[in-house]
C-alpha cells in the first residue's frame, strides 16, 4: 500500500524534469500522497524541487511545502514569485498560510499578502501573525465549524453543510451565542441522532475545554493530552471563538519537543538530523564540545593544584575518569528525572521533600558504589587508607553530583529558563570539575599529603 | 476552566473516605472528567482510591483506571473482586479492556473473562489478548462504523447512527466487500452531503491507508504522523478489517517511546517519575552507575600500565577526565543522532558515505578543539610536544569517539536491537575506556616514554 521512494523514481523524476517534461512529470506524481511529494522534493536539487511546485497543482503542492524542513522549504519559496506563492497559499488552512508568511523577508510578505484575493483570509492570516508561534494563537487555525445556540438542528446541518467545504475535517461543532462567545460543543454523533427540530441550545453539551490565544503551546499539548482531545477551541481575551487547534499539528509540536529536549541532553543544540550537511552538524555539536574542553581544562587545573600527591599517591591520579564518570552519570539521571517531571508536570512537593529524597536516594546508590570500591581495592591489595579515602570521596562526590543534577535545572525552570539545557554537557562538565575538586580535597583530609 | 487538584480538595475526600460517605463523595466527583478523577486517584492511597472506584460510577472509573501509572493500577486491581474488574471492563473500549485483562495473573484472567456477559465483546477482548503489545494488533480496538459497499447511502446513515452507540467518537467510516475485505473510506461530510439514494460504492474513497495486525507500533506511529491520520484502519492477513487505531493512542504510544529514549540516554532503565519511590528510582538507576563504575575501573587498570609516565609527564594524568569528557560527549552527540535518524527513518545512504561523513565532522571538530589545546599549552608555557601528543591523541580520540558512536547504534538496529540502550552509559564508559587508552597510547609513542 505505501509508497516507496526509490533512487530509480528519483532518477526518472530528475531526467523528466531535466527534459522539462511537464505533462509526463504531472502524470506520474498527481497520484502521490503529499507527504510523498513532499519526501521526493527533499532528495532533489533545489532548482528542480521549485520546477515540480511550480508545475504541480498547488492543491497537492501547498500541504508538501508544509511537511519540508524549514531550510528545503525556504530555498524553494525564495526562487518562487509573490504570485506563486499567494497561489500555494490559497490552498493552505489558514494557520499554514499565516507560518509561511512569517518565514518569509518582511519586504516580500507584503507584496505576497497583496496578491491574496479572498478578504475575509487574509484578515484570518493576518490576525494569526499577530501572535506568538508557540502559544495557542500562533497554533490554531481559524477554520472551524461553528453553530449560534438560537438555530435549530435543521438550520444547523444546512450552515455546517456550507461551512464545512472550507474545513478539512470536522472533529466538533463549536455553539456560540450572539456575539460569538463560545458556550459549547456538539458532537456529530448528536447531530446525527437529534430530532430536526430541536434548538440548538436544547442539545449542545455547554462543559466544552478550550485555551485562549496567550496559552504556551506546551500547555495546549499537556491538556490535549490529558484529556484525550482532538481539537480544541482557542478563544480571546473576551471568551469569543476565535479559532481551533488540531491534534495533528499537537503531536508535530509533542515530537518536536521531545526531539528538541533529547537533543539538548545530547549535546546538541539546534534542530539537526544525520542527512544535515557537516557545516550544520558542527555549528550544533562544536559549542558543547568546547564548553566541555573548558571544563577539562578546568580539570587539568585542580589537578595541577594537587600535584604534591603524585610521589605517594599516584593511584589517585588513576581515578579520576571514574569520579569524572560518576559525578557525570548521577548528574545526568538527577537531571533527566527533573526534566521529565516539569514537562509532564509532576515534580510536586516541597523543596525540602526533594532534597531529602535525592540525598537519601545518593547515598544508597553511593553506598553501594562505594562497597564496589572498596571491594575491588582489597582484591588488588590497595592501601585500606587510600581505599577509604577513595570511597568515602566518591560517595561525597556523588551525593553532591545528584543535588546539582536536582536543582539546577529546578532553578532554571522556576527563573523562566528551559531547563533542558542543564542536561547533558552541561550538568556533565559542572559536575566533572566539582567532582574532581572535591575528590582531591577531601583524599587530601583523608590521607594527609 | 480547568480542574485544579488542590490539597484541600484531596483532604476533603479522604476524610469522606474515612467517613465513607459515598453520596456525598458521588456528588462531590461526578462533575469531575475522568483525567481529573485519575490525578486524584493516584494522589490517594490504594485502599482509599479503591473505595472510590467501587462507589463511583462505572462509567467515570473506567476511563480513569485506563489514564493511571501501571504501578498504581496494578495494586487497585488486586484489590477489586472479579466482579467488579468485569464491571469496569464493560464501560472501557475493547482495546483498553484487552490491556486490563493482559496486566492480571494469569488465574484471575480467566474469571474476570467469565463475568462478563456481552459474548461479542468477549470474542472481541480474547482475539485482542492473541496480539503483541507493541503491534497494530495490541494497539487497536474493535469499535469502528463499518459498511458495506452494495448499501445506499440512507441504508448507511442508519446503521452508522446504530453502529455509532458503540463507538466514541467517529473518525471515519470504513467500507468493506461482502466478505469483510477494506475496500476504501468514507468521510463523514461526504456522507452529509452525498444524495440519500446514492449506492455507497459510487461516492467513497477506494484510497485508504491501512496496516495489518503485525505492524510495528513505531511503524504505525509513523505513518499516522506522516500523513497527519486521525484514525488508521487495521487488516488481517486476508485483508479482512479486523479494528481501528486511533490518533489519541499513538499520541500516548509517541509519548512513551521519546520519553523511553531519552531516559535511557540519561542511563535510567525503566520508566520511573520524579514521585517515585526511592527503591523503584534505584532499580532504574543503578545499574547503569555500576556499569560507569566497572569502566572507571578498567581505566585505572590502562593507566597503571602507563605509570611509567608518571614520573616525567604527570601532565597526562591531569588530561584524562578533559579525554574523556570529549570522548564521551562526542560518542553521545554522534549516538543521538543516529538513534534519532533511526526513529525517523532519515538515515538513508551508504554505510561508506556515513563513515566518510562522520569523519570528516571529527575531523573538523576535533581540529578545533586540538587547536584551542595547542593555544593553551602555549599560554601556559607547556612543553611543545607534549602540547603536540595531547593535541594529536585528542584528534584521535574525537575521530574514533565518533565511529564508535555512530556505528554502535546502526549495528544495534540491524540486529533488531533497540538502539537507544547504545546511547549515554553505555556510549561514554565504552568511550572512556577506548579513549584513555589511545590516548597514552598515541602520547608514548609521541613522547617515548
């Protein structure tokens, strides 16, 4: 059933295009699924890719523009008209056009708004470009299916008859009063089962959830998800309807967080995927890795600071990766557990509650990892002392390693700030430097050099 | 608008359970949406939360058992008789029922199964219980509005108003042949505004995405998102349409699977929250900090075998966690791209071309950060060619940090293995061991010690 790009389809697509073959070229894609297209005009060069938009019927060619990543998108758009593309725009929801719009240079915006025709869209798009990206405004689009409370259910299924040739799919119908403050919903289903005759107001459920256009695009997604829903009402300031989310474009934004949030616990910090050329990978990836050579450096210093050891003690020496592993590794699970629980909102409690919970949670793993030390030190017949002095510093270091892990992006999150970013490199190379540290300190106390 | 779970109103309840007073109670909660009904539950004890699910309303628990953590599920169940689990399972959609039923011992199975009364289902629950969690099978459920493709589109309005009383919401109309076989879709605008005496096979859609039982869930999960599907049909080996899966169980399973991966990037092995015991926080932790633990360990064994260093270049040992704090974050940038690409299915081309690529990105990357090593031991003042053995090591490090990070999860995914596990813990400890032991290595036979 699905459709498999091959390199052949490929080939044949670029030969056809290379021969300007419009005629054959509409042929052989009109069947295609967009998101087919869209996958195609990914592998070609970005000449060809504008060549098939421009001779494909915008109606399959508007929703392929919308599945691009944003760099394929904006090379295509950038060798398109004002014309072509207000042309694509037309086939687009409006919440699509207005994304577009926005990507685009500011002069050109303009002279692409001007080439819309229908006027009641483009006061739509316009509105929508007022808002945020990432909040329900930014999100929603404003086609819906939308009923007054006084019509009856006959007059209703007439008006959503006429509505609905402008949305795409109906997943509710939203009731209205007169000034158009949303009062509630209908199912289809009631629709159907209701007698003609009946008053709207008669038969709509008025428990109906909805954001309004400030709401973050986090939290539409946590109660979309909560509660089970595949479209949601956005409403003003004053409670007018305004426009609904869908589910489809939630789960795009849920994938997109959790990749983003998995990213920076890599170590990796904007939007990059394998097929990315090497200048994006490394504009990504070579920051971190700097931060962490900075941290290593910062390292190599403490050492240098208790060099005085390395006559009696050079074991110590030795251990640094494993107190650099450990500090690291109990950073990034304290951190990762937090993370996680701010997204999904369910660190709750106290402060102190925590910190208790986290320490007594360090020293039963440290305990244990200490017991390791401990044990591998006697079978290789180590110093006691130095195996003490090991351990007990580990377990300190570990203990400590967890509360930053904790806090810090706790603190982070509570001033505003992401908190994924004090994952991965970061919470590794802070944790490393104060591992060390404190490794060396307390074996100092410990053993005396 | 929203339901806020405050400490007030969780107090209030358990003194009604105390009181057990469950009008009061049923009047308090009936208003509340079962997501709502779930927080509480788990806020509660299991003796109290199962108090609640015994006086509360079928309707309302069902849904609300479905929404809670497995664990806390679990220990109500245990506390339920038969009897009341079969009275549950009645309001709750077969697929949901089926999971139920898949999470009891296997003795109890059996009798809850023989109270329930409605014989189709039953058939329906116990062809669901065959599948594997993970797959099509395990993930749909049997309640879809089917019809037949010789019926007339008034015939159909009939039925689907008939067949609708047991589907919750209504995505889409399957159409089948006489024997069962998925032929094509109907929407429901085209139903609203089709004539009524139209036969059904001349106004539905012959093209329709579908899987079969055995698809993978990812796969599913896939495709529903490439081509933004609310609702995917699911046949059998026959092509017979056997369920549906719907958008809002995918948007869980996606959910799952990212917050799966990236737990298990941060070394976390089993799906725990920051509200966790400590103990089951423990289990997921532990492991792995044993795992960095053992390769702390193999470090200390490659640098004693080194030692002879100590005397003339303690400067090495200084290097090591900056080594292995490279090593380790570039191998987790290099994993996490692959497993991402992996999931998405963008990692396409040649294993060679991979290699050249992720070689020519050390390459870059670790020529700068060779380079900011060279500018550092020249503002110290350190030695020429022991800044040159560090500098030269490190390269080499980076380059094989990145092979290994790369190819390890590619390895893992051809062999069906998930590659995920080969992320954090796992990547660094490898990564630490290859890499301090290159990194003496290379340095002895710069310097000839």
């Amino acid at each position: 059933m699905q459709f498999q790009l091959t390199s052949d389809f490929i080939k044949n697509v670029e030969q056809l295009v290379a021969k300007k073959d419009g005629n054959k070229l509409r042929e052989l894609l009109h069947e295609l699924h967009f998101a087919d297209i869209a996958e195609l005009l990914e592998e070609l060069s970005s000449d060809e890719a504008t060549y098939l938009i421009k001779i494909l019927e915008s109606e399959l060619t508007s929703e392929a523009l919308m599945e691009l990543d944003d760099d394929v998108r904006e090379k295509i758009l950038s060798r398109l008209s004002p014309k072509e593309i207000a042309q694509e725009l037309t086939e687009m929801d409006t919440d699509d056009a207005a994304d577009i719009i926005a990507e685009l240079d500011e002069d050109i915006q303009e002279e692409v708004i001007n080439k819309l025709d229908d006027e009641e869209r483009v006061a739509d798009i316009i509105e929508l470009l007022k808002y945020d990206e990432d909040t329900a405004g930014g999100l929603m689009a404003k086609e819906l299916v939308q009923v007054k409370e006084t019509w009856t259910v006959a007059g209703c299924v007439r008006e959503m008859r006429r509505q609905a040739e402008n949305v795409t799919r109906v997943h509710s119908i939203y009731v209205t009063d007169k000034e158009g403050k949303l009062k509630g919903r209908l199912s289809l289903k009631d629709l159907l089962t209701a007698s003609e005759k009946s008053k709207i107001s008669e038969v709509y459920i008025p428990k109906v959830d909805y954001v309004t256009v400030h709401t973050e695009g986090e939290e539409v997604a946590r109660i979309m998800q909560k509660y089970d829903l595949e479209a949601i009402p956005v409403v003003d300031e004053d409670g007018l309807l305004v426009g609904r989310i869908t589910i489809d474009d939630i789960v795009d934004f849920i994938k997109e967080e959790a990749d983003k949030d998995y990213q920076m616990a890599a170590g990796i910090s904007s939007d990059v995927e394998a097929d990315d050329s090497v200048w994006e990978l490394t504009r990504a990836r070579l920051p971190w890795l700097i931060l962490g050579l900075f941290g290593g450096l910062g390292s190599v210093y403490i050492m240098k600071g208790f060099d005085e050891a390395i006559a009696n003690y050079p074991i110590l020496f030795f251990f640094t990766p494993l107190i650099a592993a450990m500090a690291g590794n109990v950073g990034v699970q304290s951190s990762a557990i937090i993370v996680q629980g701010l997204a999904n909102d369910n660190v709750k409690g106290s402060l102190v509650n925590r910190l208790v919970k986290e320490v007594g949670l360090a020293l039963i793993n440290g305990t244990a990892l200490s017991a390791l030390v401990m044990l591998f030190g006697f079978i290789v017949g180590q110093d006691l002392l130095v195996s003490i002095a090991i351990a007990v510093s580990m377990l300190s270091v570990i203990i400590v390693a967890a509360l930053i892990g904790t806090f810090v992006p706790i603190i982070l999150d509570r001033r505003g700030i992401d908190p994924a970013i004090a994952t991965g490199p970061f919470i590794t190379t802070s944790n490393d430097i104060f591992g060390i540290f404190l490794f060396f300190y307390l074996s100092k106390i410990i053993l005396g050099f």
